[in-house]
C-alpha cells in the first residue's frame, strides 16, 4: 500500500470532513436531509461502479442488478421468509459477488470489446428488470413495503431520518475508502494497465481473469449493500426504480462528470449533480412540465463540454496550484530585484 492512501485516511482534513457532514441532520430542514442523504446513496454506488468502469475500464450498465438483489431481493427474503433484513443483505452481497464475477468470466472468455461488454450487460440489466416485474416472490410489479421503522438496529432499522442519513455516510465513506485503497494497491496498478491496454497488460504478467472478478466483485457488494440501506431507507421498493437499468445511467453520468478512475471524482460528481437536480426539479418542476430536465441537462453537457476530464481533477489541479504558487508578497518584491538585473 503506497503512502498516499494513509495521508489520505489519517488527514485531519478527512475527519474534519466526515464530522462535519454527520451534523447536518442536527440542524438541516427535513427536504434537504433527504437530498443530502440521496446525494450520498449516490455517491457511494458511483464510487463503487468507478471501481470496475473508471479503474478496470469496463462500462459495466449491469450494476442496477446489484442494486436490485440488495434492495429487492434482501427485502423479499425478510418479507417472504423472515429472514432477518442484515442476514439478507450479507445473502444479496455474497450472490451479487458471485453474479458480478461471472460478467467478468463471460468479458474475459469472449474477449468482449469495450462497447460489446456494454451491451451485453445492458442485456442482463434489462433481462433482470423483466425477471423481478415478472416475479410474484420479489412483488412483482406492485413492489414492496417494508415494516414500519421501530428503531431497532438489530433489525436493520435506525430510526428515521437521522439514523439512515449516518447509515448512508458510512456506506459512502468505506466506497471512497475501498477506491482509496485499490487505487494505492497492486491490484489498482493491474487494473489500470487492463484498462489501457489488455494485451500489454498480460504480456507483463497481469492475470487478466483474476483481476476482472476481483474487481467486479468488490464492486458489486458495495453496490449490493448500498442498496439495501436505499431500500430501508425508502421503505417502499419500485421496482422500476430499484431493478432498472436507468439508475445504472444516473451511475455512470455522476461518476463521469465527477472524474473516472479517481478516488473522489465520482463523489464529486453525486454531491453536485443530485442536489441540483433535485432542487432544479423542487422549483421549476411545476412552472414548466420539462423545463428542469431541459436546464439540468444543458448543464451536464457544458460540463463534459468545458471539463473533460471531470470536475474532480480540475478541481484538484486548482487547489494544486494555489498551493504551488507563491505568496503575492514574495511575488512583489522579486519584481523590482528582476528589473535591477535587467539593467
């Protein structure tokens, strides 16, 4: 592990951050507690899709069926069998790594290209949204309800608004984190080398395979996990929400904006880009049917347009230079030292 990741984890700055964010629900209006903790339901599933499309490069439109087996198949298993809602969350996770490994099998055995794997598991998304519609198990298209929120954590119930906002920022912070890590790990560097170059990458010694299931599989329980705290959190699973591939779009687009293969880039682009849509939709929604989803997607495009490499690494390399550039006093006086030599 490189150094970096502990300047990173043990920086004052860090927990100065996360402390901060954890008093919000203390004195945050109620409407926008609920943005702020979509903002971070967000953030964690683009840090946790980052792991297999911005890392390992593979543009991977499977993820809302992790999302689903956390939210739609846990909450199945605690309506339909009793099955305590933590147990069944660990139950989702574990099936989602074994589902996410298998993509990667199937990438790797047919040598899919980048917009092949793309499709391909655009396919599955949508064969997986037919199957839970289709299944009366699941709730069919009705979707679900879950038990009333008693307060419980032993039931995987916390109380509220407060309780889930927390749940969602610890969930958010381990994705940053496990990006953090393997970004700073061997396995980050194998990754990255599959993303640029697969042939080269295996020619050096990279296990292709391995590496591809590690890190769909990671990815896939934090999506998985995320979910069910989505899910506990909204207490009625949609079906169309949960188990759609839209969702996976709304991934991929925070992720993007914010800045593929880095640690906080698809954080970055999630904290920004769900609140403005929530708001923009909140105050304009009703002025004009689609006139917030025509302002909210004009500035999605200037973004890419203006920033392509994402918000996030512009913004680091911003707060690199203001660091590296001289104080304006010292700039001042070396002015008139310049001019004397000149002379």
């Amino acid at each position: 592990m490189r150094p970096n990741f502990f300047h990173v984890v043990l920086s004052p700055f860090w927990w100065a951050a996360l402390a901060a964010l954890a008093t919000l629900p203390l004195w945050l209006p109620s409407y926008y507690l609920h943005i702020a903790t979509l903002a971070l339901i967000y953030a964690g599933l683009a840090s946790a899709w980052n792991i297999v499309g911005g890392l390992t490069g593979q543009i991977s439109l499977a993820h809302s069926i992790f999302v689903g087996m956390g939210s739609v198949f846990a909450s199945a298993l605690l309506l339909q069998l009793g099955i305590n809602l933590w147990l069944a969350a660990g139950i989702a996770a574990a099936l989602s790594a074994a589902m996410g490994a298998a993509i990667a099998w199937i990438d790797h055995r047919f040598r899919l290209g980048h917009l092949s794997f793309a499709l391909i598991t655009l396919a599955f998304a949508e064969m997986a949204e037919l199957v839970v519609l289709g299944w009366d198990f699941v709730g069919g298209a009705s979707g679900q309800s879950l038990p009333r929120d008693e307060g419980h954590v032993l039931l995987f119930q916390f109380g509220g608004s407060h309780g889930y906002f927390w749940l969602v920022l610890t969930l958010a912070a381990l994705a940053l984190v496990v990006n953090l890590a393997i970004i700073n790990a061997p396995l980050g560097y194998f990754l990255r080398a599959i993303r640029d170059n697969e042939n080269a990458a295996q020619a050096l010694g990279v296990g292709l395979l391995r590496n591809k299931m590690i890190a769909m599989a990671i990815s896939a329980v934090l999506t998985s996990m995320i979910g069910t705290a989505y899910a506990r959190y909204s207490t009625f699973i949609d079906p169309h929400l949960f188990a759609s591939p839209v969702l996976t779009i709304e991934i991929v687009l925070f992720a993007t904006i914010g800045g593929l293969g880095t640690a906080f880039g698809p954080v970055v682009g999630a904290i920004l880009l769900v609140p403005l849509g929530e708001l923009l939709r909140g105050q304009l929604g009703g002025v004009l049917p689609g006139l917030h989803y025509f302002i909210y997607g004009t500035i999605v495009v200037v973004v890419i347009l203006a920033l392509p490499q994402g918000i996030g690494p512009t913004l680091a390399r911003l707060f690199r230079g203001l660091r590296r550039a001289p104080p304006a006093e010292k700039a001042g006086a070396s002015a008139p030292a310049a001019e004397g030599q000149g002379g």
